[in-house]
C-alpha cells in the first residue's frame, strides 16, 4: 500500500489584515473661487466684519420674513398661486435653517 502525503496548511491568521477605517468616504482638497472682485479688500473687509455669505443672506432672509408677514402678502389678492407658493416656500426654507439652528449645540 502506497501512503500519499498531502500537505497540510494551517491558517491562524487571515492573509489580508488591511481594513477601511471610513468606507464610502472622500477627502477632496479644494479651491473656492469667488470670482473676480471689483474691490477685493472691501469684500474681505465685509466678510471680516459682517460675516460669512450665509450670514448675510441669513439676515436678508430673515428680513424678506419680516416684510412678508408684517405686509400680509400671503393674504394678498393680487398674488397668484404660483406667486403665493413662491412666498411659502421662502418661508419654509427661512424656517427649516431657524431649526437647524436651533437644534445645534450653542458654542
């Protein structure tokens, strides 16, 4: 009788030890370009001082709210449907960013 020898492996540990810490993420490094500025300084001055894009439109936002509701132009007549959804979508989307702000922990 003839013996066959069939190696045997043993595998304690898997061949691959590589893992992805943050799947389904990207990391892009990117530029913002504000386009070309008739006065540079005085847009980085307003920035600085004023606040960032979204601060400002936040408070243009909220001051298009206060015209709408003190006005009642919801309850005009001569808005159409269209111009009325116009309206309320603003509103809504004014009101969504005050949740979220309120939502976030104060700093």
């Amino acid at each position: 009788m003839q013996q066959v020898s069939v190696p045997l492996t043993w595998q304690l540990a898997p061949t691959n030890l590589s893992q992805p810490i943050l799947p389904n993420w990207q990391f892009h490094l990117f530029n913002v370009n504000l386009g070309s500025s008739s006065n540079p300084s005085v847009e980085q001055a307003a920035l600085d001082k004023v606040g960032s894009y979204g601060r400002q439109i936040g408070h243009i936002a909220e001051a298009l709210e206060l015209i709408v509701n003190k006005m009642k132009l919801l309850d005009s007549k001569d808005l159409t449907p269209k111009e009325r959804d116009v309206l309320q979508v603003f509103l809504g989307d004014v009101s969504a960013v005050r949740q979220i702000k309120a939502a976030q922990p104060q700093a």
